[in-house]
C-alpha cells in the first residue's frame, strides 16, 4: 500500500477547534481544548466574552456570587497562549470535512485599537453620549463607547456606531482627544477572513422570551412589572441600585413581591411550548437573595409546577419555604393590573379550589423562558447542521453533544434548555470529542515559547525595582502617583524607582525587561492594578528578562487605594505608601521559586462498567489513552440492562449492546470485570492500583462511575398483591409485547423520593411513568391510565412528552405529601383513593395495576469507594464535586473525576454527556505528558517536623501522608498552597512559598513601622 | 490552695488597661487579612464599583484565611495596630 503523504483520500487533521459562542459552555470547551494542546479559535457576536452568566447576580443552589466565579475563567482564556478570542465576530461559511474545515468570519469594526488601548477607561468617562444599557438591562445607561461591562474581556471599548455623536453628526471626537494611547480608530472597518480548524464547536447561548407579547402580564406598561432578568440586576451589588432592591417605577422598597413562572414557556399558544428547566430554581433564588438584601420583603412565587429537579434543588426549595419565608402558590395569573397612585400590581389568579382571587403585590416578577436566536435557522444552514422543530440543533438521546454534520458538536442551550452546571458539562463534553476527532494532531499549531535561562540570585543582595503606575488618571488623578515612586526610591534595597503613564502597556514591559538588565534588578515591585488580573502578566515579562518570575510583588494601588478614596488626596496617597512600602517588604524577602514536573502515565481506572463508565471509557480510548475498567458484577452494563426504551422511543438495549461490544473490541480499552478495587496508591497523574483478583494498574486518572440502584419499595402493597409492580417490571412487560396491555392503570410518583430522609428528586420517574403511559394508550387506546403526581417534571423538551400524555387522555392528578393516596385490595382487583384539590374531596379509582415510580439511590459501594479516596458524599450519598457549578465533574482531589449517578440521579442523555465531560476533563490532565507543579505551594521541612500529624488531619486535599519511616512527608503535587497546613503546624515545619511568615511578618512591620 | 491564697494571687494580678478616652478626630489604623479567592477580590470590586471607605484599612493578601496565623494578629497587636480584620 502506498502510504505517501499526498495519497489522495488521506487528510491531514488540523489541530485547532473553532469555537462559536463566548459564553460559560464554550469558555469551558476552549479552556479544556487550549491547556491540552490544542490551538483554539473563539468567535463571539458581543464585544466581550462571558454570554448570560455574567449578567447574573447569584447562582442557585449555593448561592455563589456568579461574576467572582466567571472572572477568572475569563481572564485564563484571555491570556492563554493557545487562544484567539474574535470579538464583534460572526461565522459566515463553513466548507471541508471532518479534521479540516475551513471558516469564514466577519468581523465588526471597533474603532478602537486592541493594540495601544490599556483599557484605561478615560474614553469612556469623556464620552457625552449617554445610551441605553443592554447589559443592565435597561435599567440605567452606558455611553456610545463602552465595555459590555467593568469586567469585561478583552477590555477594549468599542464605539457603538449608531449612538455615537461623531458617526451621527460628523463632530465630537471627544473619546480620541482624551486617549492617552491614541488608540481611536474612526476610520476602522469590518474585516473578513478565513481560518482553518480541524473540529468545530457551537455553543451560541440562548435568547429570552419577551414577555411583551404577553400583554395581560403589563410588561412595559406598568414600570414596577420586571423580567427575571431585570431583577438580577437590580439584586446584584454592581448592578443599577447597587444592590438595594427598589423598583424601577419610583425607587420605593417593595414589601409584597410575586414570582410570575412559566412566561414564555410551557405554552404552545403565545410562547414556547418547552420548559425552560432553570426558572422554577432562578426565582426561588432571587426570592431568598432578595430576602437576604431586606429582610422586610414577602416573596411569592406563583407556579404550575415545582421543577426542582437537579441535586439538592429539593432541599434548596424546602430551606427557601422554611428558613425564608417564601410562599409558593400553585395558581397560574391571568391578569396583572396596576393599582392607579400606588404603583402596586393587583394579580388576578384561580386558588386551587378554583375561586378567583385578587392580590396586590408591590413589584411584580416575571420568570421568562429560554429560547434559541432569532437567526437559529439561518446559524443552523451556515454551519450545514439540522435543527430540530423548535430551532435548537437536533442531537439525538445516545449522542448528545454531536450535530448532524460530522465534526461539528454542539453545547449549552442551544442543545436544549439547561442550567450552568449541565452547560459545562456539555463544555468539557466536547472539548472531548473533539480531542478524540483530532488527537494525532494535538500539539501541532500551538506556540511554544524559548526563554532565557533563570539567572541565579540566591546569594545576590535584593536589588529592587519600583515602578509606580499612574494608569492614565486612574491612579494619578487620586494619588500622587510622583511622590510615592520618590519617596519609594529611599525604602531599603529599592536601587531604581520611577513612574509610568500604563505600567502594562507593550513599552512599559519593554522598559523594565530593559532596566532589570541594565541595573541588574533582581525583584521587581509594581505599584498598580489588582494582582489577581495582572500580577501574570509583569511575572511573564520579568521572566523574558531572566528572572524567576516568583520575584515579582504587584502593590493594588488602584482598586484598593485611588478608586476608593476618591478626593482624597493627601490620604490615599500615604496609604499607597503605605501598601508600596509593604510590598517592598515583601519583595526583599522574595526568593526564587523553582516549578518542578512529575510524569504522568496515560491511562486511567473507571470504577464502574455502567453506560457511564464504558461512555467514558470508549471516549478516552478514542483520544488515545488506555482506559481500564473495573466492574464488580460479571456484566458491564449497569441499571442499564433493564432499560428498554428511551422517552423518544430510541432502543436502549440496542445501544447497550453497541457499545459493550465497541468495549470488548477497542484496543485501548480493558474491561475488569467480576473484581474490585483493592487499594490504590499514588498521585494526580501516577496512581498504582491492586484489584481484588490481584491485578496492577498503573494509570493517571481515576474515574468515579459507580452507580446507583433502584429503591426498593415497601409501601402501597409492593412485594403483597402482584398487581403493585415498578415502572421498571411494567416497563419490561411493554417490551415484551403480547396481550394483556390494557386494563385501568394507576401511576403513583415520588415512591422513595422527595421526603426525608431522601429528600431529592430522583429525576427520572415523571418521563418513566409518561413513557410508559404512553406506550401503554399507544398500544391500547381503551386503556385507563392515571398518574397520581406531585410535580410533573419534565423540564426541557421532555415537556412535549408531557403533552402527547394529556392529549391521548392520561389522566393527571395531583396529590400531596400530606395527603398521600392509598392503595387497597378489593375482591376483583385495587382500588386507588387520593384527594382532588379542585374538588376539594376525596375520590377512588379503581385498578387493575398500580405501578410504582420508584425513586434512585446512590450504589451501595459508593460510601466504601468515598472513603477509599477520601472524597466527600452529600448526606444522601451521592458525591460532592469540587464545584457545583463551574467544576461538576472534578473532585477537589486532582486526577479524581466523577460522572453518572454517582454524581446524582440523572436521564440517559445526561449520563452520557456528563461521561464525556469526565473523559474531556480525564483527557486534558493525560494529555500532559509531565504534569507542572504550582509555585505556590506548601514546603515541608522534615528537620523541624515532628510528626504531629496535624497538618494530616487538617489537610483538604490530602497531600501531607505517613511516609514509609512512619513519619510524615509532604506530596507538593497535590498542594494548592492554601496555606491550613502552615498555620496550624506547631513547629512551623510548613511554609508557603510567596506567602511565608516572614514575608507576611516584614509586611505587617512595613505597615506599623510608624505606630510602634 | 486555699481561700486565703487565692484571694492574694488575685490581689497580685495586674491591673486591667482602664479603657482611655477616644480623642477627636482619632481614626483606627486597621489591618485587614484577606483571602486571595473570596475578600481580596471583594476589595478590588469596591474599587471597580467605586465604593468609598476610610482609607485607614489596609489589605495583605492571604493564599486562604487558613493560613492565618495567631501570630500575624498578636504581632499587629503588639506594634499598634487597632484593629485586625480578618476576611475570606
């Protein structure tokens, strides 16, 4: 065979991936695909990054602040050297195939130069223009030249053409004649051009309902009436009130507020017929947030259904009932009208016995739906994918994350209406894939830099650079910027001192890598931003100069100093020299930080031989790595095995047997069946584990994939009469087929969940039991089916499902925990009595089958393998990632990860892209080939330790261990630096680099030189 | 020991500082320990909000509040700090 080069049915892959879409999903694609080798193209329509999540205030459940989160993903893919972030950008054309596509983009202009502007802001301030502001919602106003917002990345301004008076008028100009950088560009214009990428991955976000077109809702007519998104705004603490929850209409605090769910969703008439699966949590968040800010505030939330469907939702809506005060009120409104002089909003809606009632609330809420862009249909033809009905691309149930074109995957809402943690998931899941599609090609179109040799300063006296910033008049017009670098120059050791106009502009750099050579520097201390944004990028320039970028110190004199003490002259500029003279301190005390390596081997154990586990497995094995998996029954499989159908009716046990027998033959995939984890030693990147039946594995990562199993029922007869049977048993009756399918069928939900002490949702049983009622009104229309339910819950597109239930008659009654039904023999048969709300009396049905919706528990084997890693369980027993939303496949353990029930109680769907997020994420640590060891880490000294061990008991991330001499020594891969080990040792054995007692010790002196 | 003797140990003891007078005008000179991750950056975002607060508040960056030791407070104490804030 002749296998030259140029054969022409070979092609060569591209190892660089176009991302569409700035958002959380594909931020999490691009960063999974840059750190492991691939060259990453992210096109983005808005002038910054950061998609929906940046506009919230607080995520449910944990109520984690959602931009501190953000922000610093944002920041790594803007410096990450493997990304190109096109901002402004559209796609316009796709051609080629799989492995090599070639892309058109247009890109808008900015009329500002990313080179020369340093995000000073001054333009901005200049500027007379005041427009209306998207990004707060037109609640307040930016200007014609503006950044999305403060955290926006890149931080370029861009002009908006439309508003500008320049553009408009032909005068003004106001913005160029005050940049300091000259970087305003009127005369710039749109460009296009074409790249070259080997996969692409969309992940366009999402669009909101405008509830305008719900005119009875007086959005728009009644300024108290607010979209869900308005009023993250208004909550959020850089929002237009700063936080302060007052209306729009009059500034007044309202008292009485309603939650108005389901607007723009789950109604096939005036909106979209899909749940848009995250309002039902937004809303019983913002009502909490909204308590928190002022305790006076009574919040009502009116629904259909309570979708708390993901982990630890349930409980989240039972502490906002019970610790908050919230009242949910199953009523859907018809009207809201304003009270004439108040302001108020009176409600109109149906209690649950029927009657019509009104309520006057004083600020009204309206939880607005998801759906996809106005232009779905036009992105879906550029890209040459199918959409499904609704317009979001269409994946089927077994590949979640793939689009009908080859080579082009799909991420976040535009899959489907999701939350955060799921978006992230499908994040890391495509990342995935695409490292499988591309993996000979990984490492070929990324820079690598050269760099100098570190100088040796070990036993040079500290010879520090100062340089102060003036950052256009951001530092300058606050503090006196002149005399903090003069009076500077006098602090011990400082030899060169000086101010600059931009510390952080391409000259300055220039200028101190010049200066460390030329004065022999060897720390150098800028006086300027927050480290947390800059100190990488004065590291990597003092690194250029030959120095180890660890003696590097960044004083905040802007954040922390000019910006919050406006006007104050005199003062802010003794407290910046106060924080100069600190950091000084500091800097003298800095000492070379060398960032070790440890190989990694490139492989990894998955504990479990479920659809999870072998999902997993395969698309490990399809990136190139060998994956072992360890199943302690005989089969691989899991509670798949008793699964027939999916809610869209696709083949189960079909896939199932696709995919074992993809495991048997895939050569880098070993299966382990009927044996267990013994132990396992080791690290992040070099574990070593014994199976029970004696075997060795040597692997990298360590996949969780154990499981769960199906409650067993005790209650309603189960297991007494053979007429109570599971969904589960009822199911394989339907497969099996043949007569008998008709007949009066009662459904009861939420059997084992949804109570303590299992107080969650196990997600899966509202689409079982539809599934089945359907299957079963399909087969025999005659038959009588009733689902006792307490919340139906099937959010997303499920919802049709729902639908296609009620229109072929299956019937729907609610029941309450209170009130639960009761089963009972009669002589011929069961009967079933629940109470009817509407009714407001008590009503039997009789049965021929009661079929149970049992709910899901963790697997047994989880609280052994918990304990063997030392990874932490919920009190329910699933396991605890290390970030529910922006890190839900990692542990906090490195080269731990976590997918499947293991996790929580998931869909098939889900399962599978969550095992391909783990594989993603599994794929970027095996990627390296050695593994970098942080700086910033806790060292142990052996000499002073005395074994205490109460480093070992305190330590998160388990890295100090018992040695072999019975001593404790210290696992610097594991360390992220935090520091626990150093305050707690009585010895003061442990101390971190950068942050050791003498350095924060000299810093506390510099500051009480004074005082004392 | 018994009654008597205790009661001397605790004539012995030394005197409580009476509290002194606040003088006028007299501002604390506190030290707040932040964590890098949550209270540090919390500061920075009253920066680029704009917020105002006494300056006489100054922040040293911690990796995690865990890794606050007594001994930064007691030695801010001992060399006439006011106060110490700790944050994370």
């Amino acid at each position: 065979m002749d296998m030259s080069p140029d054969t022409p049915d070979q092609t060569t892959k591209r190892g660089s991936v176009l991302i569409v879409g700035g958002g959380i999903g594909g931020m999490q694609a691009g960063l999974d695909l840059a750190d492991s080798g691939f060259k990453v193209h992210m096109v983005q329509r808005d002038s910054s990054i950061g998609g929906t999540m940046v506009m919230l205030d607080k995520t449910f459940p944990t109520g984690d602040c959602s931009m501190c989160m953000i922000s610093p993903k944002m920041v790594d893919l803007g410096r990450h050297m493997n990304v190109d972030i096109h901002t402004l950008a559209t796609v316009t054309g796709v051609e080629g195939v799989p492995g090599d596509f070639t892309v058109k983009i247009r890109q808008e202009a900015r009329y500002v130069d990313p080179e020369l502007c340093t995000g000073c802001g001054i333009c901005e301030e200049k500027c007379p223009k005041k427009v209306t502001s998207e990004y707060e919602q037109g609640l307040t106003v930016r200007k014609a030249i503006f950044s999305l917002f403060p955290q926006a990345l890149p931080n370029t301004r861009v002009i908006d053409r439309d508003n500008c008076i320049y553009f408009k008028k032909g005068k003004c100009r106001a913005c160029e004649k005050f940049c300091p950088s000259k970087a305003i560009r009127f005369e710039d214009t749109p460009k296009e051009f074409e790249i070259r990428v080997g996969a692409i991955i969309l992940g366009p976000g999402l669009d909101r309902y405008n509830p305008r077109v719900r005119q009875e809702l007086g959005f728009e007519r009644w300024p108290n009436v607010v979209t869900s998104i308005q009023f993250e705004r208004i909550l959020s603490a850089s929002g237009p009130y700063k936080g302060e929850v007052k209306r729009p209409g009059d500034g007044k605090h309202p008292k009485r507020v309603a939650w108005i769910q389901c607007v723009g969703s789950r109604d096939s008439h005036n909106a979209n017929p899909w749940c848009s699966s995250v309002c039902c949590m937004y809303a019983t968040k913002q009502a909490i947030i909204a308590k928190e800010h002022d305790s006076r505030i009574e919040p009502t939330i009116f629904y259909m259904e309570m979708r708390a469907f993901g982990k630890d939702f349930d409980k989240y809506v039972s502490r906002a009932k019970e610790e908050f005060g919230v009242t949910y009120r199953r009523a859907m409104v018809s009207a809201v009208r304003e009270e004439p002089g108040t302001g108020n909003l009176l409600l109109r809606y149906a209690r649950e016995d029927g009657i019509l009632k009104d309520e006057s609330f004083d600020l009204v809420v309206l939880s607005i739906g998801f759906q996809p862009h106005a232009d779905a249909r036009d992105f879906a033809e550029i890209f040459g994918i199918e959409p499904n009905a609704y317009g979001f691309a269409k994946t089927t149930q077994f590949n979640p994350v793939e689009t009908s074109r080859p080579g082009v995957y799909v991420t976040g809402i535009y899959q489907g209406p999701k939350d955060i943690p799921e978006t992230v998931m499908q994040g890391s899941a495509v990342a995935g894939r695409a490292m499988a599609l591309l993996g000979e090609a990984r490492g070929t179109e990324v820079a690598e830099k050269t760099l100098p040799p570190e100088k040796d300063v070990k036993d040079e006296e500290p010879r520090i650079g100062l340089f102060v910033c003036h950052c256009g008049i951001n530092i300058s017009q606050t503090v006196d910027v002149k005399k903090v670098a003069q009076e500077g120059a006098s602090l011990p050791n400082v030899v060169h001192s000086e101010d600059l106009l931009y510390a952080c502009a391409q000259d300055s750099q220039e200028k101190i890598k010049t200066l460390v050579k030329e004065k022999n520097l060897n720390r150098v201390v800028v006086a300027s931003c927050t480290p947390r944004t800059h100190e990488p990028l004065f590291q990597e320039t003092i690194r250029d100069a030959g120095l180890n970028k660890y003696l590097f110190e960044l004083a905040d004199i802007r954040e922390q100093c000019s910006w919050c003490h406006m006007g104050q002259r005199e003062v802010a500029t003794e407290k910046a020299m106060d924080i100069v003279k600190m950091n000084v301190a500091k800097a003298k005390r800095l000492e070379p930080v060398a960032s070790g390596s440890v190989g990694v081997t490139p492989a990894a154990l998955i504990i479990g031989g479920g659809i999870a586990g072998m999902v997993t497995a395969l698309s490990l094995a399809d990136q190139g790595y060998h994956a072992h998996i360890v199943e302690k029954e005989a089969r691989l499989g899991g509670l798949l095995k008793d699964l027939h159908r999916t809610l869209d009716q696709s083949d189960v046990q079909a896939y199932l047997k696709e995919t074992v027998a993809k495991v048997d033959a895939h050569p880098h995939v070993t299966a382990h069946t009927g044996t267990q984890v013994q132990k396992t030693d080791g690290f992040v990147g070099n574990f070593k584990t014994l199976l029970t039946n004696g075997e060795t594995l040597e692997h990298g990562a360590i996949v969780i994939a154990t499981g769960g199993v199906e409650y067993e029922p005790s209650e309603y007869l189960f297991g007494q009469n053979d007429r109570v049977m599971t969904q589960r048993t009822l199911e394989k009756r339907l497969a099996a087929g043949g007569p008998g399918i008709g007949g009066r069928y009662v459904m009861i939900q939420c059997v084992g969940s949804r109570e303590e002490p299992y107080n969650y949702c196990s997600r899966v049983c509202c689409q079982d039991a539809i599934k089945n009622a359907i299957a079963i009104k399909e087969k025999a229309p005659e038959a009588q089916v009733t689902i006792l339910y307490r919340d139906i819950r099937t959010y997303g597109l499920r919802e049709d499902y729902y639908k296609k239930a009620r229109d072929l008659g299956v019937l729907f009654v609610l029941y309450k925990e209170d009130r639960k039904p009761v089963v009972e023999e009669t002589g011929d048969g069961l009967r079933v009595r629940a109470f009817d709300y509407l009714l407001g009396k008590e009503i039997a049905f009789r049965a021929d089958h009661v079929v149970l919706s049992t709910g899901l528990r963790p697997h047994p084997t989880a609280a052994k393998v918990g304990e063997m890693y030392k990874l932490t369980r919920n009190p329910e027993g699933y396991f605890l990632e290390a970030h529910v939303k922006l890190r839900p496949v990692d542990f906090p353990s490195e080269g731990i990860f976590v997918t499947g029930l293991a996790h929580a109680p998931k869909n098939l769907d889900e399962t599978i892209s969550q095992a391909l997020a783990a594989a993603g994420r599994a794929g970027v640590l095996l990627s390296h080939e050695r593994l970098a060891v942080s700086g910033i880490i806790s060292k142990h000294d052996r000499d002073l330790c005395m074994s205490c061990l109460t480093c070992f008991r305190v330590c998160p991330f388990g890295s100090p261990f018992i040695d072999e001499d019975g001593k404790v020594s210290h696992n610097e891969v594991k360390c992220v630096g935090c520091g626990i080990c150093a305050s707690v040792c009585p010895m003061k054995a442990f101390q971190v680099n950068n942050f050791r007692d003498d350095q924060i010790v000299a810093m506390i002196d510099a500051l009480t030189e004074s005082a004392s | 020991m018994g009654n008597q003797a205790e009661a001397a140990a605790l004539d012995e003891a030394p005197k409580i500082e009476k509290e002194a007078d606040i003088p006028e005008g007299w501002e604390p000179n506190i030290i707040a320990f932040a964590c890098h991750y949550c209270a540090f950056a919390a500061a920075d975002l009253a920066g680029v909000m704009r917020l105002s607060y006494p300056p006489n508040v100054k922040v040293i960056r911690l990796p995690c509040t865990g890794k606050l030791d007594e001994y930064y407070v007691l030695r801010a104490f001992v060399r006439g700090v006011d106060g110490v804030f700790v944050a994370g």
